[in-house]
C-alpha cells in the first residue's frame, strides 16, 4: 500500500478529516474530532498508528513480528504501529484500518454516532 493510498483510505470513511496538529508532515485523520490513524506518509518505511481492542492488539502483534508493534508514542495496550511496506496484505491493512475508526465511532456519545448514520 502507498501513501496515497493509505490516505485515501483513511478519508473513504464518513465523515473523516485529515487535519495536522503536530507538524505539517504528521497526518492525523480523525472522525469527530477524535484520532482513529496517525502517519507520516512520507517516511520510509511506512506506518500507521491504529487503535485496536487490546487482546486482538496482542494477538496481532504476536502473528505478525516486527510488522506490527506497540504503539510509537500512544497507549501500547489500546494502540499498533503498523508498518505499510507491502509485507502485510493490503486487505489486512484495510480491516486494521477499519477497526481502528469502527473502535472511535464506537465510543463516540450516541447523538454523533446517529449523525454518522444520516445520509
């Protein structure tokens, strides 16, 4: 998977946003308001920081050695860092992806998840 492709991605879900609070070259793509990837799309290799339910992180990372680690900089029990170079399927990245907003718009109060549900 790109970069390119990584972001588009993370912008296919509703109501996602890419937003840079760090520094111009940190992508944060949040849905309302809150974090659900954080990358670098231009470092080599690439990663992505994802949130992911704490015994399916461990298992992750127990499957796919070096590829997907704890968190850099988050919560290691809540959050992987997930290297995007072409060794993990791209269809893995996706659900990983996936999750990670699914996990936020989870804990979102109910009247934003409704919103999220609108056309």
């Amino acid at each position: 998977m790109t970069a390119d492709q990584l972001r588009a991605l993370c912008l296919s879900f509703n109501a996602a946003v890419e937003d840079f609070p760090f520094n111009p070259e940190t992508s944060v793509f949040k849905v309302q308001g809150k974090l659900f990837a954080l990358t670098h799309l231009n470092a080599r290799p690439l990663t992505v920081n994802l949130k992911c339910d704490p015994e399916d992180a461990i298992r992750l990372r127990a499957e796919h050695e070096g590829l997907i680690v704890p968190g850099w900089h988050m919560n290691k029990r809540h959050w992987n860092t997930v290297t995007v170079d072409g060794e993990l399927p791209d269809g893995l990245v996706g659900e990983l992806v996936e999750d990670s907003y699914d996990l936020v718009v989870a804990g979102l109060p109910r009247a934003d998840r409704l919103r999220l549900d609108r056309p």
